[in-house]
C-alpha cells in the first residue's frame, strides 16, 4: 500500500510517499481502507519530533481518519499514528459507525478536534450555564467546535482569533464576542471589556503574551484548560496565585482507555450535527497522489489558516479549489 512516512525529524521534506506493506491483522483491532486522514498541528509536531509525548522514527503519521472496514461498515477512528496511508489498522474501543446522517467530511472534523473541544469544555472546565468562557483560535476546527457547543450550553462566549479574515470566520460561528489577537500588548483589558469585566473559564494554547493575559483576565478562582503542542508556556506564577486561580492540563490520547467516555461524546457530536446544531469547519482535501501536496496541508497547518485539511489516499488535487480554502 502507499503511505507517507516520516524517517527523521524536520520540516515538510521528509514527508516521504512510500509503499509499504499492509498493517497486520492485530487482536481487536480493524483493518480500514482510508477514505480520509484529518491532519492536525500535532502531526506537525511529531514530524518536527516537538510533539508532547516522544516520538519514534520512522512512522507514518496521522492520528484521526474515516473509512470503510472489510465488512462495509463506514467508521471514524482515533489512531496513535498510521492514518496518512491506504489503509490503517484501528482499535475497535476507538472508532464509531458514522450515522447515515453524517458525511465523511463531517466526522472526520468531529474526531480530535470535536472531542477534545467537548472535553475542555465539559470535563476539564466543567462550564456551568451563565459563565463566561474564552476561546481562542475560534475560526480554527477545535475552536470553532467549541465556540458552539460552550453557546449550546448557554455559556457566553468570547473568542478570540488573528487578522480579519479569521475574525470573521470566527463570528460566523456565533459567539458573543470576537477580538482581534494580532496584537496581544493590551489583550488583557480588552477581554475583560468584551466580557463584561467576568471571565470564568478559559482555553489556552499559545503561550507567551497570549497566556498571560489569558491568566490575568480570569476572576478569582477562574480555570483555564491547557491544551496543544506550543512548547515555552512560561506559567505567570504570581498571577495564577493572586486570586487562587486555577490551570489543568489536557491531552486527548489520555482519554483513550476510557472508552465510554468517548463513546458518549461521540454520540453526542454525531447527534447535534446531524440535526444541524452543529456545524463542522469547512474542509479543503489534499490528494495523497505525490508528496508536494502533502507538504502542502502540513504547511497550511503550520500557518494556522481556518478549516479542517484532509488527506485523501484516492483523490485527484484541485489546486484552484485548495487555494480558494487556503484564502
């Protein structure tokens, strides 16, 4: 089969197109022809070997995908690695039959970016109706995700997202407020206006000035849930400590044994998008055909540009189309 392979750490070159033999058949696991791989900052991360948790080389990078099993059955699944090939092996406690309702599209956004936007909110943060809640990288596939379901959930919302462009992607999906983030000097009263002088809970992922001002906005005894690959946080411990506030850690994979867990927030995400409450960021498919455009998502990821980037191991390239989504 073909995939793409990466034999050492660095920038979108070693991205390699191989063909390389068929996953082994593996005690309750599925073997899957992919029809799509969600690629994701944290496949930049672990090609750059700058991921969270240690990587070894070589390896076939992705960690979400859709497609069909031997017996027919269309699934969205969660992978340590492997989904950037022609077909990939998955763990049966880790993947979910798509409802009918659903499209391969769809399911693929509601997989790393759909859950771990449910479990920041929901289990890390605990949001509680009437709270105010900060979003950043809101036009991104996490943020936006999570913008919904935090008004869904009759939380106020104020999100944040860098340039124009992703301003306006970011309003389209309905918060209460968006900022501009592309300059971060006075970011921390600027939250505070824009949330009534209350912000409760926070998502934070960028670190530096971004962090903390994120620390410095939230009322006392406020939380932030943080999440994502940026190294270099820098933690303000003054901060935190005045006004006893409160930072947890999140990583998804960490999820990954509590099957029901994620089994119910599945459904959950399946459910809303099905009857329209919900809606997935829009996606721009790559070909697997050669390795330029893989290397294309992969920089499209690393500039942070809004939508969901999938890999299609079958699929012919339209560059006016990806370079429409590209903006």
């Amino acid at each position: 089969m073909r995939a793409v392979v990466v034999h050492e750490p660095g920038g979108p070159e070693v991205l390699r197109l191989e063909e390389v033999a068929d996953p082994e058949p593996k005690r309750d696991h599925d073997l899957v022809t992919v029809k799509y791989a969600g690629v994701n900052f944290a496949d930049v991360r672990m090609r750059e070997d700058n991921y969270v948790a240690p990587v070894s080389f070589p390896f076939i990078p992705g960690r979400e995908l859709v497609g069909t099993t031997q017996d027919g059955r269309r699934i969205a699944a969660l992978t340590d690695s492997g989904a950037y090939a022609e077909k990939a092996l998955v763990q049966r406690g880790l993947a979910w039959e798509i409802p009918d309702e659903i499209s391969d599209e769809q399911a693929c956004a509601l997989l790393l970016a759909g859950q771990s936007a449910w479990h920041l909110l929901h289990t890390s943060l605990a949001i509680q109706e009437g709270e105010t809640v900060l979003i950043p990288a809101a036009a991104g596939s996490l943020g936006s995700l999570a913008v919904q379901l935090a008004k869904r959930h009759g939380v106020k919302v104020i999100a944040m997202a860098r340039g124009p462009m992703a301003v306006a992607t970011a309003r389209s999906y309905g918060p209460d407020a968006v900022l501009d983030t592309s300059d971060a000097d006075d970011l921390a009263e600027r939250i505070m206006d824009a949330a009534g002088g209350r912000v409760d809970a926070a998502l934070e992922m960028m670190g530096g000035k971004m962090l903390a001002a994120t620390v410095e906005a939230l009322t006392p005894r406020g939380r932030m849930a943080l999440f994502g690959c940026t190294p270099g946080h820098g933690i303000p411990q003054g901060s935190l400590i005045y006004g006893s506030k409160t930072i947890s850690g999140f990583w998804l994979p960490d999820y990954y044994s509590n099957r029901y867990a994620l089994r119910n927030s599945m459904n959950a995400l399946f459910s809303i998008t099905a009857i329209g409450a919900l809606k997935t960021p829009d996606t721009c498919t790559y070909p697997m055909e050669n390795e330029s455009f893989v290397r294309d998502a992969h920089e499209a990821i690393a500039l942070g540009l809004s939508g969901k980037a999938l890999l299609e191991p079958a699929g012919l390239y339209d560059r006016a189309a990806v370079w429409g989504w590209h903006g």
